[in-house]
C-alpha cells in the first residue's frame, strides 16, 4: 500500500469517527448520562458491533467526546484569556465562558462529569473519578501553565501556577455544578462573587516580563 493510499484511507477514518462522535453528541444532548451505545448507534445508522470497534466500549466513547468538549472548552477559555480588556475584565470573561458552556449544554455537561447518574440498564456504569478526574487535571495544568507563563510570580513559580491552576479549576467546577443544579442566582452574579474571591492575589502580582500578560 502506498503513502498516498494510506492518507486517504485515515482520512476516511478520521471522517467516519467524526460522523460517530457527532452522532453521539446529538444522543447526549437528548439523554444526557442515559445516553445508551444502542441509541448512539441507531443514530449512527449503525450497529452496535460497529460503534465498538471504532471506540471500543462506552468508556473509549467517553474519552473520546471528553477530549472533543473539552479542546473547545479550552479553546473559548484562551481566547476569553487574551481578549483587549482589563485583566479584573478578562478574569470575569473567563469565569463566564465556562459557566455560559455548562448553562448552554446541561445535558451534555451531566454525561461528561456526572457519568454515573441513570445510567442506562445493561451497560457497566462509570466511576465518576475515574472518569471525570482527568479532565479537570487537564484543564488545571493548562491554566497553571498559562499562570506561569504571564504572571511573575516570584521564587518557585512553576509549582505555585500549577497550584493556582487546579485550585481555580476546582473553584469553578465545584461551584459550577452547585450553581448548574440549584440556580441560586444569575450567572453574572456568580461570575463577580467568584471573580471577588480571587482579585485581591491576581490584583497585586506582575506581569512576567516578556510575557503575554494576564
């Protein structure tokens, strides 16, 4: 088989997982953690066995949208990052971003972080750390890394971002999901509590010079 024959047969591939991946986006949007492979694949036009071998279980189906969400999460999380505005502004921008993401699709939020919950009868369900765990790990060192590229944060800068990072990952998320169930107030007011919380240590740190800023 030549080079060329190779390209073209993994980008049918890569085509033909982003049809499934689309296909199971719209069954999650619907049913959130009940999402089930037997309706993934009839929404496919698929069979079961056919959706396996292209993901393996629902675990690797899992992964599989968890990486798709999540590079768009990030992606809308970085641009809200280096929007022309205040760094208090920025700052408020970014902790919207993510909260508009998980108002805009509940359901789909539900199945990547709360996978356990009605699940559907016949299929294993998922330990909800196992699962959940390292996308939240993920998106903390990515934020730590962008903490320690801008800001100057003095002698042992690298481990204080990475502190900084996950603890603000988990600062949204925890309250995030309290505030997704519960509703307790606009999502503007929650943005400027949580923007609160944290001013005063973002407030008083530098830029790292020659950085891009925070």
């Amino acid at each position: 088989m030549d080079t060329t024959q190779r390209t073209d047969q993994q980008r049918s591939a890569d085509r033909r997982r982003r049809e499934l991946l689309e296909a199971a986006d719209r069954v999650v949007l619907r049913d959130g953690p009940q999402a089930s492979m037997n309706a993934i694949a009839a929404e496919a036009g698929i069979t079961k066995p056919i959706l396996y071998r292209h993901f393996g279980d629902k675990g690797g189906l899992y992964a599989a949208l968890a990486k798709r969400h999540t590079d768009a999460l990030l992606d809308s999380l970085r641009a809200a990052l280096d929007a022309p505005a205040e760094r208090r502004e920025r700052v408020e921008a970014t902790l919207d971003t993510y909260l508009a993401a998980i108002e805009a699709r509940p359901q789909v939020y539900r199945f990547l972080m709360h996978p356990a919950e009605g699940g559907p009868v016949g299929e294993q369900g998922f330990d909800v750390g196992k699962h959940s765990a390292p996308l939240l790990r993920r998106m903390g060192e990515e934020l730590g890394q962008v903490i320690e590229e801008r800001l100057d944060l003095g002698p042992g800068s690298q481990l204080l971002a990475r502190v900084w990072g996950h603890g603000i990952v988990g600062m949204m998320y925890a309250a995030g999901d309290w505030w997704l169930g519960e509703r307790p107030c606009p999502r503007a007011e929650l943005v400027r509590s949580l923007a609160d919380l944290l001013w005063g240590r973002l407030a008083a740190v530098g830029d790292k010079v020659g950085g891009p800023g925070f």
